[in-house]
C-alpha cells in the first residue's frame, strides 16, 4: 500500500499527462495581427477627416460665439457692437472701443470668405463689419470656412445670430 501522499502526487501527475495543452497556434496569431492591422490602417483615414471636421466646426462655433456675444452687448448697453472680419480671424468689438475686446483666431492653413446678403460672389475678409443693432438684428450673413478642399458653410439668422442652415463637404 503506497502512503497518501504518493497517492496524491501519482493522481495529480496521471491527471497532468492526460490533459492536452490549449494555446493558440502561430498562424492563429498571425491571422488576427492581420485583422487588426487592417482595422486601424482602415480607422486611421475616417479618423482624419473627423479631425479635419472637428477644426472647421471649432471655427464656426467660434464665430458663432462672437455673433451672439455681439448681439447680447448691443441689446444690453443699447449701442451697437460689431464683428470685425480679418484675414486671421474674427474680432468683437464692442461700442465706443477703439480695439476688439474678443478675438478668435483661425487655425494655420485655414481661411475663409463672407456672403454678404445680396452679394453676387463671396468676398475675402480685409475688415468688414458685422454690424448688431441694439433691438438685437443684424445682417444676414453666410461664412464658407476652409481647409484644403475640406469646408463648412454656416448662414446666419438676422434675428438670433444663431446658425439657421450648415452645409459640410470633408473629402
């Protein structure tokens, strides 16, 4: 008769040499690589043209800002302030200052152009003014903001200086 212990070891190792080792096999592994490889370098494309998008809405909603930081001003004070149009960006300025309180610049290799109401063609910002009343009205307006072939296009309402209607081509 064998002492229990020896009993136990020969069970354990009998159990040990019966049982089949689980791994994954090299072409296993390789076949899952693969897989993954594909997934990103098919993510790494949509997420640019996410990136690219994000930028152009990031500038729009900053216009945004400014607009109806401007009509808050005007409908508050009762004097008029104004967005100014620059090459680099966007300013607030409000009444009675000689310089813009607020500015938001456009990131680099991005511009864009302004559709006035009733314009024929759009124009290139060199400082026009966006002019807020104090009943809260402004100017209809339309900004084409861009990067590349990439672009936002965002119309404004004249009674809220919210955006009323966006359009987006990101190629």
């Amino acid at each position: 008769m064998m002492p229990r212990s020896a009993a136990r070891i020969m069970r354990s190792r009998t159990v040990r040499v019966g049982r089949r080792m689980h791994g994954y096999t090299l072409i296993e592994v390789a076949l899952v690589i693969a897989i993954i490889v594909l997934l990103i370098g098919a993510v790494i494309p949509l997420s640019s043209g996410f990136v690219r998008e994000q930028r152009l809405r990031d500038s729009a909603l900053g216009l945004l800002v400014l607009a109806k930081t401007a009509r808050t001003e005007a409908m508050t004070t009762g004097r008029t302030a104004e967005v100014i149009f620059s090459k680099g960006g966007f300013s607030l300025r409000r009444a009675g200052e000689e310089e813009a309180a607020e500015t938001e610049v456009l990131p680099s290799g991005m511009r864009y152009q302004l559709l006035p109401f009733g314009a024929d063609k759009p124009l290139r910002p060199d400082g026009q003014r966006w002019i807020f009343q104090p009943t809260g009205l402004c100017e209809p307006l339309t900004v084409r903001i861009m990067e590349d072939e990439a672009w936002i296009e965002v119309r404004f309402d004249p009674l809220t200086a919210g955006i009323e209607e966006e359009s987006y081509y990101i190629p």
